[in-house]
C-alpha cells in the first residue's frame, strides 16, 4: 500500500543552463540510488523552477518501480516541445525555458525529491527523434491523435485552441469557409493542427513551415491565405508583429488535450503521470501554471477525469 508524503518547503537558489538542446539542471537533497527514495530535504531550485508548492497535488508516494521507470538513472530527464507556447516558451537571450510544463515538472520533480533536467526543442520532427532516440523518459507533450504509436501517453494536462490567423481584409468569417479550392494554409510541421487538417480538409492545401515563425511570415509576405495554429500563438504574434494586418477567427477547427508522455512498457510511470496530472487540476496547480504561462488566450485545463489505481 502506498502512503502520502508531506515535504518541507525551501527557498530561493540558482543552477546552471547549457545549450540546445535546452538543458537545465535543477539540483535537489537527497540520494537515489537503486531505485531507494531519498530522505526528505528543502527543495534547492534551479532558475527555471519558480513556482511555488502552495498548489502541490496530494498524489501518492511513487512505488520504487514506478521510481526506476520515470528516472532509470536517478534523474528526472524531461523532454519540452517549446514551439508550442501553451507547453513552453524559451528565452531568445538566456536559452531559459518557461511554461506550463515546466512548472509542473519542477513540482513533481521537487515532491519526488529527484534531480531534474530539461531538454527543449523548437520543432515536432526534432521532439519525436530525441524522444526516439532515448534522450530522455518523459515528454510533455503530445496530442493522442498524432499517431507516435511508440509512446504512452498519460492524461492530457492542457487544451489548446487551434483556429486560422488571416489577412485583416480576408472575407472569411469561420473556419469552414477557409477549406475552398486554391487556399493555401501553412501549419507547422508534425504538429497537431497538420495531421488535424491533413484528415480533414477537403479543398484547401498545406504548406508545411519548420514552426510558427516560418508559417506567420509566409502570411505576412502573402504566400499564403491562412495560417493554422494555436489561438494563443496566433494572439500574439498579432500584438507584436502585425497589428492592424491581421485577425483571429473566432472559431476553432480542433481543440487537443496534450498529455505529458513515456516510451511503451511504462505502465507504472505513465499511470503516475495520469495521477499527477489528475491531481494538478484539483490541486488548482495547473490553473496557476496557466496564468504563469503569461496568457490564457486559447489555453484551457482539461476536465477533470479518473485517475489510475
């Protein structure tokens, strides 16, 4: 039988940030060796980890097998999709990464008392080959409907708002009227909004771009009618980049849960993942971790659902 842990809240501390891929170390008290629980200390964070425990999940004590499948090595390797900014964003000068994601990893990794490391990358093809690769256990985060039929994929921890960023002056007015012979809509790569309409558009054609950026400057420059991505994304491009040149629909064409993630043969972890996901609503940590993203435009917490036994 599992049993409930309460840990000791610390304070403020630094760590140190490598290169791409995006590496930070966060530093904790404590031993893992051989799959053994550490005994509790203050939690030492690195600068990615600032949120604070004031919203920890009341989750379970992760058995010691459910230990060596989330961190083989002692270590809580965690890979972040950061082309999506509702999952994460990356700092352009510092390499520093931010987001949802991380702050709910960092939450997780200080309550297991584990070492953490991220790993970030700009694009879904890059995501999914170090992922393949086995650079790291778990990921955060993929859309189940994106078919990587190699990974498990524990409940979603976010929603994100897909919709068509269009030239102030286009005449569509919702995202059905977009899918016409002879439009060009660029999507990033790999990404859930590219197999979304790749299933379902009719008339309309993809141009696939390498991310955001290169999909929003196909538009500006006119090569393109349309740009499908996240609302948020979209948001705020417009703010910063194209103001008074471009609008948002107000309807979306696919709404995703992204879940975080792990290789097949995994059960005990994913299944703490889903539990910790579950608990992250309840525990108001994901709603927290939405505001910190610094928008909530086209970013939603899933309803809640059952957890693993």
């Amino acid at each position: 039988m599992r049993t409930k842990r309460f840990f000791r809240k610390g304070g403020a501390g630094s760590g140190a940030l490598a290169s791409l891929p995006t590496l930070t170390a966060i530093a904790f008290g404590g031993v893992f060796a051989m799959g053994v629980m550490p005994n509790a200390r203050a939690f030492v964070p690195n600068p990615a980890c600032t949120i604070g425990d004031d919203w920890d999940p009341d989750v379970d004590d992760p058995s010691k097998e459910t230990l060596m499948q989330l961190a083989p090595n002692g270590t809580l390797r965690v890979g972040i999709y950061y082309g999506n900014a509702a999952i994460a964003q990356r700092d352009p000068v510092t390499g520093l990464l931010r987001g949802t994601s991380i702050d709910v990893a960092c939450r997780m990794a200080a309550q297991v008392e584990l070492p953490l490391e991220f790993y970030g990358y700009p694009s879904i093809p890059a995501f999914i080959a170090a992922f393949r690769a086995g650079d790291w256990e778990i990921g955060f985060a993929l859309d189940p409907n994106l078919g990587v039929n190699d990974a498990a994929i524990a409940h979603p921890y976010i929603g994100v708002e897909n919709t068509y960023l269009l030239p102030i002056n286009s005449p569509f007015m919702s995202v059905d009227d977009v899918d016409q012979p002879g439009i060009q809509i660029a999507v990033p790569q790999g990404t859930s909004p590219d197999v979304y309409l790749t299933a379902h558009l009719r008339f309309a054609n993809l141009v696939r771009t390498v991310d955001n950026p290169a999909a929003f400057q196909l538009i500006t420059e006119g090569l393109v009618d349309a740009v499908g991505t996240g609302r948020g994304a979209e948001v705020a491009f417009i703010e910063s980049s194209w103001q008074g040149q471009g609008r948002v629909l107000p309807d979306n064409f696919y709404v995703p849960g992204l879940g975080p993630f792990m290789h097949l043969k995994n059960p005990d972890g994913v299944c703490y993942l889903t539990n910790y996901v579950e608990g992250a609503k309840n525990s108001g940590l994901l709603a927290e971790a939405l505001i910190r993203s610094g928008s909530v435009i086209g970013r939603i917490v899933p309803a809640p659902l059952p957890g693993c036994e």
